[in-house]
C-alpha cells in the first residue's frame, strides 16, 4: 500500500476531516476519538467518560442532537454510559447503562 486512500473508501479524508472538527467543536473539554476504517464509524470518549460511536456516513449533527435530546428528556441519563447514534434510524439511540 502506497496511500491511504484505500481505508477511506467510503468517506474521503477530506469530510472526515471536516467531521473531526465538528467533534471538536461540540466538545469542549477533552475526549479521545477513534476512527474505525472499513466501517465508518468514530469512537468517542468523552471527558466524563462517556463512549459514544457516531455513523460517520450519517448526519454527524442529527446523530450529536440525539445526545442533547437524552440529556434534557432521559432522566437517568447520568446512569448511562454507552451511546450508538448511527447504528439504527434517525430517532433511536442504543444506549448502555
């Protein structure tokens, strides 16, 4: 292998790129972020230790939205530990406790 190109070749690195901007943006404080080539997702951890895995091919914003919804709607939603925004449709979360 010469390139890289061959890991993205669902997502260009240029749109991974702009997405990995977005998880910085949304969060603040620090977080680890893994990328699983091949099946397009993101691992994220957030500083509360919080693992969120993201659809890369998805809408990034919709899939972040879901998080804000749970916080202000789920009342245990400090019990949980684990999210999957992108694994089922637009309005599902898989979640861990």
């Amino acid at each position: 292998m010469t390139t890289l190109d061959g890991l993205f070749f669902r997502i260009s690195p240029v749109v991974l790129l702009d997405q990995l901007m977005v998880f910085d943006a949304y969060f603040k404080k620090p977080y680890s972020v893994v990328y699983f080539p091949g099946v397009e997702k993101t691992q994220i951890t957030a500083a509360d230790g919080k693992v969120l895995y993201i659809n890369n091919l998805g809408d990034i914003e919709l899939q972040l939205g879901k998080i804000d919804t749970l916080k202000q709607y789920y009342a245990d939603f400090d019990g949980l530990w684990q999210f999957d925004l992108g694994s089922s449709d637009a309005y599902t979360v898989i979640v861990k406790k």
